[in-house]
C-alpha cells in the first residue's frame, strides 16, 4: 500500500514536466509564426521590406504646364501608395487611382514617380509610371533587378 501511494509525487513531477515543455514548445511556435509581423503560416523568411519614401502625381506636368506647376506638390501620392505598399515584403502590385489621391491639375496627362527603398538596400530606388498612370498597373519591387 506505500508503494502506491510513494507513485504520486513521481506523477504529479511528470505532469508538471510535460506541462512545461508543452507551453515551452507552443511560445516558440507562436514566435516563429508571428516572425513576420503578419501572424501568418509559415514566417516569412525575407526581411526585404519596402519603405515608401515619397510618391508625387503629376510631376510631368511642371513641363507641360509650368505656370500652373505650383499646383502639384511633391509627395502628394506618399500616403496612397504607403497604404498600399509600405511595409509589404519583397515587392507590391497595385492599379493607379487617381481617386486615391485627387487630381492636382486637370487637363494635364500625368506620371506617378514613387521613391522607395529596400530594407536590404540602402539606397533608394525610383520607380516612375508614365503619362497617363490613373489605371496603370504600378509594380514596386525590392527583388533583384
């Protein structure tokens, strides 16, 4: 009858032990699925992630129509594109809206110029769509050129 009863502290130290490793291995698992910041399966694995620096509509038409130039202001698409694509890992894809941003000087065909850079790269990059980028599709990009 003492040997039964000697078994419950033996017991009672496994379930305790189990008990540990089995959260110790789930909060390793939680980490590595939350890695990326996206709560996804699996981690990304690239920390290649694209920060939008500034992106302006109409810069084209400071040629075309350079008394009214003052109109279009640099950086006036940052907040657009840097909702689209800020923080995206490796490259983004999107179609141009002029509706996202506003049109800062009718009867002018414009460009979108977004500057960007690469969590990998320093250096900032230029990425520009042509006349007329409403309905344009916009790849940015941090994959090797």
């Amino acid at each position: 009858m003492q040997f039964r009863n000697s078994g419950w502290p033996v017991r009672i130290a496994a379930l305790i032990g189990v008990t540990l490793a089995s959260a110790v291995i789930s909060f390793q698992l939680f980490e590595y699925l939350d890695a990326s910041g996206r709560n996804g399966w699996p981690a990304t694995v690239s920390d290649n992630v694209i920060e939008i620096v500034q992106a302006t509509y109409g810069a084209s038409c400071r040629l075309s129509a350079p008394q009214s130039a003052a109109a279009v202001k640099d950086g006036n698409a940052t907040a657009a594109v840097a909702k689209l694509c800020d923080k995206a890992i490796d490259d983004c894809s999107f179609v141009f809206d002029v509706g996202d941003v506003g049109d800062p000087l009718p009867g002018c065909v414009k460009d979108l110029s977004i500057v960007f850079r690469c969590a990998k790269d320093p250096n900032p990059r230029r990425l520009v769509i042509p006349a007329e980028a409403h309905r344009k599709p916009v790849y940015v990009t941090c994959l090797k050129r």
